[in-house]
C-alpha cells in the first residue's frame, strides 16, 4: 500500500453562518500529484489556508507525516515540511532574484534572529539556492531585480523559493494564474520535471493544464467534495461538467 502523507477528515473552516470549507475529507498518499478543482467560490484556496495553518479549521482534524497539525502555526507546519506558492505573488521587487532567495533560505536559520551574524551564506545555504533555482528553471536570472522580471518568470521565482525550503509536500496555488500560453507551458513543465518524491497538491482553474498534471483529482464545489477521480475520468464526468458549464435549462 501506498503510505500516506496529508489526511484531512470533516475539515470545516466556517466564517460565521458561511462555511467556505463544508466537511472535507481527503487523503494524498506520498508522491502523489493532487489537482484540486472548482468554481470560483468552491473553497479551494481556503482550504490550502487550513492546510497550511494561515486560517485554523473551525472543525475536522488535519494530519501531516502521521502528526495532528490542526492547531499548528504556520511556521510549524513549514518546519515539518508544508511549502506553498499564493495566487498573488509575494516578492521582494527591488531585490534581485538572489536576494530574495538568500531571505527565504536565511528564513529556516536560527540566524535570522541575529543582529550581528554575517549577511552571507554558508555552503548549505547556497547548495539549497542552486538546486531550488535550478527546479524552477531560475539560474540564469539571478542578478535580475524581480521588478525587471515577467509575470512568468515571477511565478517561477515563487516556486523556487518555496522548493528552497526543501519541502516533502509542496502546495501550489493556481500557479498558471494570469499567465500567457508560452508562460504557462513553461511553469507547467517546470511542475512536471519536479521530483517524483515530492508531494504536489495543486489548485487550478486551467482545466487542460491541471490534468494534464495530476494523477489524481478532487472536485470541491460550494465547499464539499464533489467527486474524486482520475484525471481521465473526470474529464467524462457529467457533475464536473455541470459544475463548470452549468446545467442545462431543460435539464
């Protein structure tokens, strides 16, 4: 059997009388490739928010690693090996590509802390920087000010710093957002040549795009799941269908 890394059961994130997140229930082996799909309003990115400990479940239990994580913060979840990308890019834009990735290695330091400790890195530190720029096809920008970079090439960046981190399960929301054709063949191919060993547990509008990457995909819609399939079979699935396009009138 396959063993598995992220369990969520009833998972409730309620704000007031509405709950974004309706009693999910989901399990991602190890290595697995995970789309998650909806309508907008599904409760998709709320729920990588819960996941993630940026909004704690209202109800429900969270497991990492075989670890309740419900009640944990953030940093704590990152520290057992939870990296995520956001739908809106987080960047230092006068910085260069370097910089940035220098404060998001420095990040997992207890150096950070330090008023007087030295500003550069050690070898560990740029080891990370390589292999994470490397992944998401970064290296050659790297004196670049991230202001003189493109949108693509920023969504790019975001993956990388969240890869310097060295994740077991990386969540990555609507990646391909506001992209164009040849910037979404490049992060998806970015997406693709990760490793196997790495957990991925992405959100996409992009339906092409977020099956041609998983190997397995979950349908939220208005905060429940909906369905759980393979890629193939959802792509025939009527309720998918409907959800997206709408029920036809005489119907």
């Amino acid at each position: 059997m396959t063993e598995t890394i992220l369990t969520l059961t009833d998972v409730v994130v309620a704000f007031d009388a509405l709950r974004a997140v309706d009693g999910v229930s989901l399990t991602v082996p190890r290595g697995q490739r995970r789309a998650i799909i909806g309508p907008n309003g599904a409760g998709k990115t709320t729920l990588f928010n819960a996941i993630t400990g940026v909004i704690p479940p209202t109800d429900g239990t969270i497991v990492f690693e075989g670890k309740t994580i419900t009640k944990l913060p953030p940093h704590r979840r990152a520290a057992l090996g939870i990296s995520r990308t956001f739908q809106i890019t987080n960047l230092f834009p006068t910085l260069s590509v370097q910089d940035n990735m220098v404060l998001a290695v420095r990040g997992l330091s207890p150096r950070k802390f330090s008023l007087f400790g030295s500003p550069d890195t050690n070898d560990e530190e740029n080891a990370r920087i390589v292999k994470a720029l490397n992944a998401a096809q970064m290296h050659h920008r790297t004196d670049i000010p991230v202001k003189d970079l493109s949108y693509g090439e920023q969504r790019q960046l975001e993956i990388a710093l969240a890869l310097v981190t060295e994740p077991t399960t990386l969540l990555l929301d609507e990646p391909a957002a506001g992209l164009s054709p040849a910037e979404r063949t490049i992060v998806a191919d970015v997406i693709k040549s990760l490793p196997r060993d790495l957990t991925l547990v992405l959100i996409e509008h992009d339906m092409a795009l977020a099956l041609g990457l998983a190997d397995f995909v979950t349908c939220l819609h208005e905060g429940r799941v909906l369905v759980e399939e393979s890629p193939d079979a959802i792509r025939k699935n009527q309720k998918v269908q409907e959800v997206y396009l709408g029920k036809p009138r005489h119907a």
